[in-house]
C-alpha cells in the first residue's frame, strides 16, 4: 500500500510540473512506457520489470541530467527548478531500485511503514509549506 501511494504521489507531482529550461521528453516517454494506471486513474504503479528492460534510456536521461550546471538551474525559473529536481529525483529513485531490482523490498528502503508517517513530507508539497506555491512562487 505505502509504495501504491509513493508512486501515485510521486507521478502527480510529475505532472503538476513542467521545466521549460529542459527538455524532459525522455522522460515522459519512460514513464509513459513503463507507468501502469490502476483503479480506474485513481492510482499509478511503476513496472519495474519493463523500465529495467528500458534501463539505457533511463540511464542516458540521467546522463542529460548530470550536463547540467547549478549555474544554468539558479537561472531557471522557480517553477523550472522545482520539475527539474524532482524529475532528477525520481529518475535517480528509479535507478537505485533498479540497481537491486528484482531482490528489493521497497517497504523496508523507504523506512515508513505506514501512509499516515509521509503525511508531513506530502502536505508539505501540498501546501507550499517548503516555502514555494503551487504556482511557483516562493512564499
């Protein structure tokens, strides 16, 4: 249940944020390839076992992201900044999974057992409490 939420959350907040400065084509073509909608659209889960047959996509994808320079991010916008390290994050979440992928037990990496102990994490997200707005301004 914890890593159907994760992957939900995760996946929404792809979604909810676009890098104008960097192109994440790749990217949305992994997930696009690789992300099963489950319950009607009420819910994502990753194919683990068809994104580690897509794993040198994935790896040139986090090679575009490593050419970039924290000078060229600080001049994107906040909006920009925000999709391209979560992108990054997720793409790099994805990697390491797939390091230990098919023998890993993603309940015991991620730490919380239960969906009530990442409430703070994702109202944070929700409610701009990190400091940046839904609609990309910082507080």
């Amino acid at each position: 249940m914890l890593r159907k939420f994760i992957v939900t959350l995760v996946f929404w907040l792809v979604g909810h944020c676009t890098a104008a400065d960097f192109d994440h084509t790749d990217w949305d073509i992994l997930l696009n390839s690789n992300v099963v909608v489950l319950e009607g659209g009420k819910a994502t889960q990753m194919n683990y076992a068809s994104m580690s047959a897509d794993r040198a996509d994935l790896r040139a994808y986090l090679a575009k992201l490593a050419e970039i320079s924290r000078e060229e991010i600080e001049d994107w916008s906040v909006a920009s900044q925000l999709a391209f390290l979560i992108n990054a994050y997720n793409a790099w979440t994805i990697e390491i999974v797939l390091s230990e992928y098919p023998d890993i037990d993603l309940d015991d990496r991620v730490g919380a057992k239960e969906p009530h102990q990442c409430r703070r994490c994702c109202r944070s997200q929700q409610d701009g409490e990190d400091g940046v707005g839904n609609d990309g301004q910082r507080n």
